[in-house]
C-alpha cells in the first residue's frame, strides 16, 4: 500500500450492471442563453427495469475551454453548432500510484470496474446533467451538483456509479456531475504559478459551479437551489468552498460524505517530474513541461507514487485553524449542511497488507496515515476491547477510522454548531453483502455512494438494501429541495437528551436511520482527539461526548 503523509481519501467504484440505459424517445433539446443548443437523450433509469419513468440526459456538457496544461481553465464560449451531448467525454489524466501489484488493485477497484477503462484526455471539463422530464425553466427543480473524489489522484464523472436517473426520475431532482484535474495536472505546485493559480482542480470546480448557478435553468434546475454534494476528497471540496465561498454565493446547502483529509503544503513531486524530463534547467519550466506528452508524464508520477496535493493558497484552500477561525468569526458560509462518515471507513486502506508479515499497529498506521500513535496503543487498547484489537488489521482500520474521519468530522460539526450553524450528522452502519469487496470490509470508506445514488449492484441486492437506498436518496435529494427542514432527525442542540446523530442502515433500523448520542461514534476521540491537532487535521473545541 502506498504511504501517504496526509491520507486524502480515495473515492471508491462499484460493479453498476454493464448495460447502458436504453434509449426509448425522442432526444431533449435545450438552448441555453449565450452559449447555443444542446441535444441530450432521454433514457431509462440505471438497473432499475420496474421504473417506466424516463430522465434527460445531457452527457458531455462543456463548462470551460479545452484547458492549457498547467492553466487556469477558461469559461466556454459559444458554440456555433447544436453540441450532440449524449456520451461521456473522456476523463481527465488518472493517476494510479505504487507498485505492479498497487496500480492493479487500484484499478480494479476505480478504474471503470465491469468495463473497459474510461479514454483519457487533458481535455475533460464537462459537465453530466440528468433532469427530470417535466423540468423547465418555469418548473424548475432543485439540483444537486457533485464532485467525486479520488485521492486526489483519479476520478471520472461518467463513472455509472455517479448516474443521475434514479435521483432524477425517482426524486424529482436535477443532478450535475462534474469533470476536474487531479494529480499534477490538477495541483502542479509549480514555482513558476502564482499562488492564486496553483490549485487547478479547485478552480476547475469553481468554474463548474458558476457555469451551473448561471445556465442550470435552461435544462430545468432551480439556480437559487443548487447543493454541493461530494465524497472523500470531494467532501474536502466541499468544506473547501464554504470556508473560502465564491461571491456571489452559487450554492444553498451542502453535504461532505466521509471529509476528514487535509491538504498540505507543496509536495516536491514538480521537481522530479522536471528533472525527469530535462525541464530542470529550462528558461521555463511550465513551457518544457507542456511539451511532454501526457502520457509519459502520468507513467513517471504514478511508478514513483509522486504526491500532489492542494496548496494552501487562501482563495481556494484554507488550513484547518484558517477554516476553524472562518467558523467562529461567520464568514464559512452560513448554509445548512450535512456532514458524516462511515463506520468501517479504514478497512480499504489495510486489506492490501499481509498480516503474517509482522507489522504492528503503530507501524501500519504510520503507513496510512504518517501519524505515530506509538504512545496511545495502551489507551486505545484499553478503549477499544477484544474484537477489535485482537485482529492487528481489523485494530489499525478502526484507527485510521476514528483518526482520519470520524474525530475532525465531530470536531467540524461541534464547532460549526457551537457557532451558531445549521449542521446535522449522519453515521452510515449497513454492512451490505453484496459490497463486501475483502474480507471485514463492514460499512468502508465510500461504500454509501451507490445507496445515495441508487446506483448498487442488482446482483445480490437484497430488499433492504433497495429499502436503504430509497431512503437515503430520499435524505439527500430532500435536503437539496429544503435544507432548512433537515434530513430527517435532530439537528445539533436541539435534542436535551443529546440525541444528535443519525445512524443510517444500522441493525436498529437496516432500511432507514435512528437517532443516537454522538458518543456512540466519538468514544475514540477522547484518546486521538490531541494527536489530530497536532497533525493539522482539526482544532478540537467544544466537544461534548
């Protein structure tokens, strides 16, 4: 498994029944002011044959230029013809790091599982829009703009994982998936960029997001009615465009599924890449650097496991003493958001590690992570109990759990409550057997998605499992439409008995939520609170367990 210094969570794929929805009437045209038509295709729900409702698809949506490597993307300009936006466009450059033995499991799992990988090009903003049939400007619905995540390494919005049709159909919802750059072409951290420049990804989406605020009404959604919504590093951006908000603000509400990573300062990677390829001495790094094919480059930074990550560069990226600092003074955006992790979400990250070869709990968890929990292996010993430190895997997964997600998510939701916020929480529990990928994979890091989607596997699909996703895809959407009303279960402060988090798919309730004491997720903290602190990863403050 590749070490990370600061783990960026990766964002999971799963096996979606290869068959395409079918094509059954006549192709949507919409014309949006300034820019031209655009020919989407009105198909069936994905793996769901009883739904007889359709959606329109606008797939291939460009929201920006083809970009200049290195560059800021600029907005898109008018198309002289009608766009046939019917297909996925390709995804940007991927990046899959490690080993043999690490690329391959790192594809098998993201790379387009059930299917040929997705084609690659540095041309690759666009937007998928799925919006109901009966939507229209004069009958607009609200939307729900995502962004994956990925490392941020990889990612691709035309994944089926990320198919809009059933929240559209099903929810009555417009749903937008969006494109960016990861890896070094989406954070170069190149001397030559101004720091305002530097986060490529982040002002990718940005610009995305603008791009639906201004046109989204032309295919049905409602632009004073968007939610952004994302996954791991997806989340990250998420938390990343409330603390540093665009002005005007082009959202209404937010969801951050599994966010716990931190960005960190400017990884070393440009300038192995640079020497690499003889750019070390150029006059201009950035004009050698474009002159190499992107293919070569992809080869070299995922052979070396190069790490780029966001800078902070306080227009896009904030720390987290910055972002605690937004919270307390009002100036993170004043939204109603959702924010939660899984139960199990370290599991991926130690089940490529062979637990015959003698690693301890210390040492596994350094790999991960780079924390050293050296002096609180007693503590947590003792707080954990027999079933989860008897197994050394199953002991450092639950770590990584609680270290990296689950304590700087309390810590976010306590503060940005305390702070006068409309914040809730969610804890997802449903170990579902046709998810389990590896052994003791339990509720892991991203296995929520294909629920809030509606996107699982039919193979297997158990009826609870359909129940869950219904329910969950019933939580988010609803959110989008009224975000003020909550998702369901009690928002923080308001419960005298403390009854502040919403477990969903938990043996109490495996088709829905029960509401509980945060204690039930946060008993860890008390131990790993200081050591992720001093890690950058949160301030601890006004928590209560």
């Amino acid at each position: 498994m590749v070490a990370l210094n600061i783990l960026f969570a990766i964002s999971f794929c799963y096996i979606v029944e290869a068959a395409p929805p079918v094509k059954r009437a006549a192709n949507p045209t919409v014309t949006v002011p300034s820019l031209g038509t655009v020919i989407g295709t009105a198909t069936s729900v994905i793996n769901q044959p009883t739904v007889t409702g359709l959606v329109n698809a606008y797939l291939g949506v460009p929201f920006a230029s083809p970009p200049e490597r290195f560059s800021p993307a600029s907005a898109q300009s008018a198309w002289p013809t009608p766009i046939v936006a019917q297909i996925s466009k390709p995804a940007c450059i991927q990046q899959f790091s490690g080993t043999a033995a690490d690329q391959a499991f790192l594809e098998y799992l993201y790379d387009n599982p059930g299917g040929p990988p997705p084609e690659e090009s540095e041309d690759c903003l666009y937007l998928n829009i799925f919006a109901p049939q009966d939507a229209s400007s004069s009958n607009a619905k609200a939307v729900m703009f995502w962004i994956y995540g990925g490392a941020p390494q990889f990612g691709w919005e035309g994944d089926l994982i990320y198919n809009g049709s059933s929240l559209a159909v099903n929810h009555d919802v417009v749903v937008v998936a969006s494109g960016y750059r990861n890896n070094i072409f989406g954070y170069p951290n190149s001397p030559e960029l101004s720091v305002a420049e530097s986060n490529l990804a982040f002002l990718d989406q940005r610009l995305a997001l603008q791009w639906v605020h201004d046109n989204i009404n032309a295919f049905g959604g409602d632009p004073d009615q968007v939610m952004i919504f994302g996954e791991s590093s997806g989340g990250y951006a998420v938390k990343q465009l409330l603390a540093l908000p665009p002005d005007p603000l082009p959202y209404a509400s937010a969801i951050m599924e599994s966010e716990a990573a931190s960005a960190g300062a400017n990884s070393t990677g440009w300038d192995a890449v640079a020497a690499e390829f003889g750019c070390t001495t150029a006059a201009s790094q950035l004009e050698c650097m474009r002159g190499i094919s992107a293919t070569e480059i992809k080869t070299y930074i995922s052979d070396n496991s190069l790490s780029f990550l966001p800078g902070y560069d306080g227009v896009t990226c904030a720390d987290s003493s910055t972002i605690d600092a937004a919270i307390e003074a009002g100036t993170f955006a004043k939204v109603p958001f959702l924010i939660g992790t899984n139960s199990n979400e370290g599991t991926p990250f130690v089940t490529e590690l062979d637990p015959s070869n003698g690693a301890t709990v210390v040492e596994i968890v350094y790999e991960v992570t780079g924390l050293n929990i050296s002096l609180l292996v007693d503590a947590l010993t003792s707080i954990y109990g027999s079933g989860i430190i008897d197994t050394v895997n199953v002991f450092a997964s639950q770590v990584i759990t609680d270290l990296v997600f689950t304590c700087p998510t309390a810590s976010l939701f306590t503060l940005a409550a305390n702070n006068g916020y409309d914040v809730w929480r969610y804890y997802y529990n449903a170990d579902i057997p046709n998810e389990q990928k590896f052994t003791n994979a339990g509720a892991w890091h991203s296995s929520e998605i294909p629920q809030v989607w509606g996107t699982y596997s039919t193979v297997g699909a158990t009826t609870a499992q359909i129940q869950l996703s219904s329910y969950m895809q019933g939580v988010w959407s609803g959110f989008a439409k009224n975000p003020s009303a909550g998702p369901g279960w009690t928002r923080y402060g308001t419960s005298l008995l403390g009854l502040e988090l919403g477990v969903i798919g938990g043996l109490a309730n495996p088709t829905g939520e029960v509401t509980v004491l945060t204690a039930v997720a946060d008993y860890a903290c008390v131990i790993l609170d200081t050591l992720d602190e001093q890690a950058g990863l949160s301030k601890r403050k006004g928590r209560g367990l």
